[in-house]
C-alpha cells in the first residue's frame, strides 16, 4: 500500500491482521472481538440507518440491530467489504483524513494491542505527525471528562498543544501515537510521561477517557 494517508494504510493493515488472527480474537474495544471490531466499522461506513445511533443516544437502538444483521455475515466477507471503502463519503481523501486518520490507527492498535507480546511500532515521522495534527483537535473532547486543564508534549520534535485550558494543567508527555492510545482511553499505551498537579495527574489517568 503505497497511500500517503494513514487513514488508508490503517485501514488496510487493520483488515490484514484481521484476517491472520482470524475472527474471534480479542481486541481493547470493551468486549468486542475481530469480528465484533469489524462489523462495527463496516455498519460506520456503509449504514445509514444504524451509524447515527453511534453519536445520537436516542438512535442506538438501531444501531445494535444493525450490528446484529450484518454480524450474521461471514467475516471474510466483511473484511473485505471494510477494505473497500467502496461509494461513500469514506473515501474522499478530504473526508477519510479528517475523519478515519484516528479511528483506523486506534482500532488497528486495538487489534494489535490485544495480542500476547505486543510492542509498540516505530511510525515515520509523517505518520506520527499526521496524528498528531488530529489529535490536537479531537483530543479536546477526549479530555473534557477529566475536568482539569490538560497541555500534551510530543517527545520527538517539543511540540506543544494545550486541550483544555486552565492553570497548573496536567502535561502528558509522549509519542503522537502514544499520547493517541491513552486518550482513546486505552491502558496499552508505552513511554508516556505525567507531570503537574498530582490530583490533574489523577484526575486524567482516572477520567474514563475515550469514545
């Protein structure tokens, strides 16, 4: 795969791996399995009765009866169908890096993540940059749960970027990627470094971060 959008490359690795450890495995998305993960980001893409459900409460009753409909298909056949995008708004270049740079790096790693051994990649500077531009913006709701004023650092250039502001804010320091994994409110996370207040510190580590 020779795209330069992440989202794309993601989204192909995603279905890759998904394939090799086949449909059962687990994943860090709650209790969903591969198959479960897959189903989910198919519905996402290609369902406009049950995606809504996924931001508007009210309307995910629809959602898990969709998720139940199209989880009665064969997996491969939904690999597949992932790999696509196929005709959707997706696969707009403009639309998949606002919208699937994030959730195909983080579902990618939640499968990658959940396997015994794991380790964390080495991104070319690009990819982690191009995370790091979408999580400046994304992270700021991410965060709003903790309630304290929250600054993240990236480690390999200095960069900074403040998500809630506010004094004496708890510094999260890391790798683009990594920062990503913890504010998607995933415990897998390597080499992330806190510091500030220690009841911000506790107040983001404890928040239930994530989507």
């Amino acid at each position: 795969m020779t795209s330069h959008l992440l989202a794309r490359r993601e989204r192909h690795a995603l279905c890759d791996l998904a394939l090799v450890l086949g449909e059962d495995a687990p994943t860090l998305s709650g209790d969903w399995n591969a198959k479960d993960l897959v189903t989910h980001l198919v519905l996402r893409e290609h369902s406009p009765i049950g995606a809504p459900g996924l931001l508007i409460p009210p309307l995910a009753r629809f959602t898990d009866r969709e998720m139940a409909r199209i989880g009665k298909k064969d997996f491969t056949v939904l690999v597949e169908k992932l790999r696509g995008p196929g005709f959707t708004p997706y696969a707009i270049p403009v639309v998949e890096r606002a919208v699937n740079t994030l959730e195909y790096f983080v579902h990618h790693e939640d499968l990658r993540r959940a396997q015994p051994g794991w380790t964390p990649r080495e991104l070319a500077p690009a990819d982690e940059s191009a995370l790091w531009s979408a999580i400046r913006l994304f992270g700021r709701g991410l965060v709003r749960p903790a309630g304290v004023p929250v600054r993240i650092r990236r480690t390999d250039t200095g960069g900074e970027a403040t998500l809630r502001r506010g004094a004496d804010p708890a510094m999260l320091a890391g790798m683009p990627s990594e920062i990503v994994m913890f504010l998607y409110g995933r415990d897998q996370h390597h080499g992330l470094q806190f510091t500030g207040p220690d009841a911000h510190i506790e107040r983001l580590r404890t928040a239930g971060l994530g989507l």
